[in-house]
C-alpha cells in the first residue's frame, strides 16, 4: 500500500510541474505578444505623426467659420501588389521584399487609426489637432464635402506601414482623394532617427 500511495504522490508531482512549466511557458508567449503588439503600435503612432506633421504644416487652424481643406481617414488602408511596383528600381533588401509580400498577402485585418492619432495629440505641440479634430469615414467625408461643395477639400489616407524586421525602415503609401477625381499620392520610404521616423524619399508619386 505504502508504494501505491508514494507512485501515486509522485505522479501528482511530475503532473504539477508539467503543469507548472506549461502555464509558464503561455505567459511568455502572452507577454512576447503584449510587448510586440505595443512597439508596433508606438512605431505606427510615430510614423503617423511624421507624415501628419509634413502634410499639415502649411494647413491652418480650423476654427468656428473657417472650413476644414485637409480630412484624415480614420482606416489603415490595406496594402497591395502596386506598392512593389513603386520599388521595382529601388535596391532594398530581398528579404525585406519577401517580408512584404508575406504582410501584404496575409494581413488582411481591419485596423484604424483613431489610438494612434489619440496618443499623438496627447504630445502634440504643433496644433494637430486644432487642425485634424479626428478621423473620418469615407462616407462621413463625402457627406461634408457634398454639403460645402468646396472643390480644394481633400481626404488623406494612410496604409498599414510595412517594416524591415531587421532595419529600421519602413514603407508607407499615402493617398489624397478627392469627389472631383483629381487624386494624388506616393509612397514613402522611411527611417527611423532615434525615437522619431523621417521620410526619405517620395517612391512612385502619381496625380490624375
């Protein structure tokens, strides 16, 4: 009876440790992931407010009576197949491009950009957001721009950024609509400088 009983102890035991080390192994993976999640949405934070702070620099103020010229698309719009075409001369990384085609192909989720632009006013020193007031719709934006019929209104959109997991590089496609079809765009090749990102060139700009 005595051996029954110390088998059946130490099985108990070997079974808590297993337990144990699985449980331990869950929470690393879970904080590996919190802590990913969070530097990929301080990156995005500080990209966006590069490119807000280039676009906006000449923008004014918006106050009670004066109108509104540049809006901002709440939505990370989802890469595609035209951003390689952008960088077919361009000499970056093979691996860099097979990272891309990975993203692109696979991260199909919808993400916006309403925390980031939150984290980005919580800072901001320059009047973003006197300048931005917050993100729209497409069908938010179409309805304001009906109503004032002003042909100079513009909606900028901003991708999903796509990173160089080993550089500190990132591509950025940004977009300007407008109701009118004049449209612009181009795609940013950016850096990072120490805790901030800078755009270095201006991939593939185009206009309609």
């Amino acid at each position: 009876m005595y051996n029954i009983l110390s088998l059946e102890v130490n099985n108990f035991s070997t079974d808590q440790s297993k337990m144990k080390a699985v449980s331990f192994s869950i929470l690393i993976a879970l904080l590996t992931f919190v802590q990913l999640s969070w530097a990929q949405d301080n990156a995005n934070s500080l990209i966006l407010k590069s490119i807000l702070e280039k676009y906006y620099k000449a923008e004014k103020p918006v106050y009670k009576g004066r109108s509104q010229l540049l809006y901002f698309y709440c939505n990370q719009a989802n890469n595609n197949e035209e951003i390689f075409e952008a960088i077919r001369e361009r000499q970056l990384p093979a691996d860099f491009l097979k990272e891309m085609r990975s993203t692109v192909r696979t991260d199909l989720a919808e993400r916006d950009w309403s925390a980031a632009l939150e984290t980005i006013f919580e800072t901001d020193k320059s009047n973003l957001k006197q300048k931005i007031s917050s993100c729209l719709t497409l069908e938010k934006y179409q309805e304001i721009s009906k109503r004032l019929s002003l042909n100079n209104q513009r909606l900028m959109i901003v991708s999903k950024p796509l990173y160089y997991s080993k550089g500190n590089v990132a591509l950025v496609k940004v977009v300007f609509y407008r109701n009118i079809e004049h449209n612009n765009g181009a795609i940013l090749l950016m850096e990072k400088d120490g805790n901030n990102w800078i755009i270095k060139e201006y991939l593939n700009p185009w206009s309609t």
